[in-house]
C-alpha cells in the first residue's frame, strides 16, 4: 500500500496478479485446505429476508456497496482494455465449480453517478485512513457471479497491496428466504515489513470485516 500524498494518476491494468491460485476464494473446501502459504478467512452475517432484501443487496455489492459502506474510498477506476492483455475472470456454475474464460463484454453497465459496475477485470485502489495515514490497495476483480440466489464477485491483489491474495463477497438468499452476505478469502503479508506488521494487519483485516458486513445491513441499505 502507498502512504504517499496525492500523486498523479496510477495504473494498473497492464500489471499482473500478485498470486496464482486465482478464483480459489470459491473453493468449497478454502477453509481446510487453502493455497499452500496462505491464511484462508470467512465470515457471514443475515441481512434479513424476502426478494426485495436480496435484490437491494445484489445491486449494493456490484456497485461496491461494502467497500463504501465500511467507510473505503473507491478510486482509479479502470475497464479492461482487451482480452489479450487484461485477465477477464471465469464463468462458474451453480456449484462454484470454474467452466472456463469469461469473454469481454464490452457493454459496461454504469451506476447514476458514473461509477462503473463490478465486472471481471476491472481494477481499482481500495483507499482506507488508518491511525490517520492513507493506504492504497490496488485490486483487480477476478470473477463475478450473477446467479438467481446468489450474487457477488471476489478481487484480487496486484502490486502495492500489503497482502497477497484473493477476498470475495456474495449475497446468498436461502430456501427459507433468509439473506446472508458471506466474506471469504485467503492471504499472507506482501513485504517482509507487512510480515512484521502482522498484528496490526490482522486487525485492520478483522475491523475491515466487522465494517463490511454492517455496509448491507437494512439501516444502510434501501
């Protein structure tokens, strides 16, 4: 992550992932056996029930909903330029189980005030103030997932960010029409600096958490 002050504009799309083990934040057995080196993560908290509960949550997530709602800064924006040089993420089944590439799509959805939509290889700085100094976190997304009951996307690291890994977050609606967010990830420290810095990194990561699954709760979101 950078500290530095305002600075001209970055990019990233032209730079690869920081892991290899791309799309393994969906793997059903993550928690038992995550990629060799990292620290796998979940967490999952009900929003409450019903179609309208799920879609106003779906909407939020793809539009960066958590991210803002805990509090982050969303910035360098950028669409994948093409195909050849920008990984697109993979289409997944209903079971999470990868079918192959994605193909662009060059129809971007945008929100009202401009802000594209989630969409496989998008990237952007994930901007946060910790004991008054600013980080950066450069991610690009990965997959996105667009089913009847299940919607989100996961994202993952490319260089500057203090972790290695990938983190994804989907909105499930149950049989019973229950609606949860479930956070999962897995990761390890970037630098041998954020590998001192463990403690505190994993603070930042159990309060980061603790914000992303109050950003969709009914008070926060129509």
């Amino acid at each position: 992550m950078s500290t530095d002050e305002p600075r001209t504009r970055a990019t990233h799309s032209g730079q690869a992932l920081t892991y290899a083990a791309i799309g393994a934040s969906q793997a059903d057995d993550l928690m038992y056996y995550p990629p060799k080196g990292f620290k796998p993560f979940q967490a999952r908290a009900r929003l409450g029930s019903g179609d309208d509960r799920f879609a106003s949550a779906a909407e939020s997530i793809l539009t960066w909903g958590v991210q803002r709602g805990s509090g982050m800064a969303i910035e360098n924006i950028e669409l994948p330029v093409s195909s050849d040089s920008d990984y697109v993420g993979l289409v997944y089944d209903a079971n999470g189980v990868p079918t192959g590439p994605r193909q662009l799509d060059e129809g971007h959805v945008y929100t009202e005030d401009g802000t594209p939509h989630v969409a496989p290889g998008v990237t952007a700085e994930l901007v946060v103030h910790v004991l008054g100094v600013r980080f950066v976190a450069p991610v690009r997304v990965v997959s996105v997932t667009t089913d009847a009951h299940r919607v989100g996307f996961a994202y993952g690291t490319l260089p500057g960010h203090p972790q290695i890994g990938e983190e994804s977050f989907m909105v499930e609606q149950h049989d019973d029409g229950s609606v949860w967010i479930v956070i999962r990830s897995f990761s390890r420290p970037s630098t041998w600096y954020y590998r001192l810095a463990t403690p505190l990194v994993r603070w930042q990561q159990r309060t980061a958490t603790k914000q992303y699954l109050r950003a969709l709760l009914p008070a926060r979101t129509p």
